[in-house]
C-alpha cells in the first residue's frame, strides 16, 4: 500500500470511530446501522453482549445515554492484506447508562474492522476504560 493510500486508509479508519460517536450521541439509527458489517456485536466494560440492533435500541431508549465525547487519541492498524484493521479509540465521554447516574469516563473502544466495497464497516467492538 502506498504511503499516501495508507494515510487515506487511516483517516476513513478513524472517521469510523468518530462517527460511531456522532451517532450515538445524535441518536442516529441509519447512521449506526451504516457502520455496521453483517454480525456486529459490542462488549460492555460490564461483559454485556450487544449485538448491533440491541445496541440501537438501547441508544434511541435512553439505557445508553451519551452526553458528549472528547477524542483524545484514536490509534489504527491495518492488517498487510488491507482488508482488516483495528482502532483504539480513547475519550472522555459525558453518559448515563444503565440506570446509572450521569458521569463522565475515560472510555476506550477497541474496534474491529472489515473493508467492503461500501468502505470500512465494524464488526466488533469492546468498551473498556483507560
């Protein structure tokens, strides 16, 4: 992969992660859906599996609320064949999940990525913080 190809593979990688963020915040049901490959599924810091529809749902019922997110770095890999790839993406987010109060958390996603012909989808993602 070329240098400048690599640097465009990069940023679409890591406009992933902020879209996934924009839409959550947005409440965006298409926009998540658009993100997602065929089987996503997101791992809670709590050990909760959400497969992608599940996670809709608790996004547009208010189980997850998300306030704001401030990016403080997102790290990507991508693998030697091009087609997969990883990003770290670490940021403060403002949230009430879970019937929880609202707080803010160093939130680190770590995400899983496959690329289609309609650009980089995820396939998995696991909450953790940092």
């Amino acid at each position: 992969m070329s240098r400048e190809r690599d640097v465009v593979e990069r940023e679409a990688i890591a406009q992933v992660y902020r879209d996934l963020w924009t839409h959550s915040l947005n409440r965006d049901a298409d926009g998540l859906r658009g993100l997602f490959a065929p089987g996503y599924e997101l791992i809670h810091m709590n050990g909760l599996h959400q497969p992608a529809e599940v996670f809709i749902a608790s996004v547009l019922d208010g189980t997850l609320t998300y306030f704001s997110a401030e990016h403080q770095s997102i790290d990507v890999t991508i693998a030697a064949d091009g087609r997969y790839a990883t990003a770290r993406g670490r940021s403060l987010v403002d949230a009430a999940v879970f019937g929880g109060g609202r707080g803010t958390w160093r939130l680190q996603q770590d995400l899983d990525l496959v690329r289609t012909d309609e650009g980089w989808r995820l396939t998995g993602s696991r909450a953790s913080t940092y």
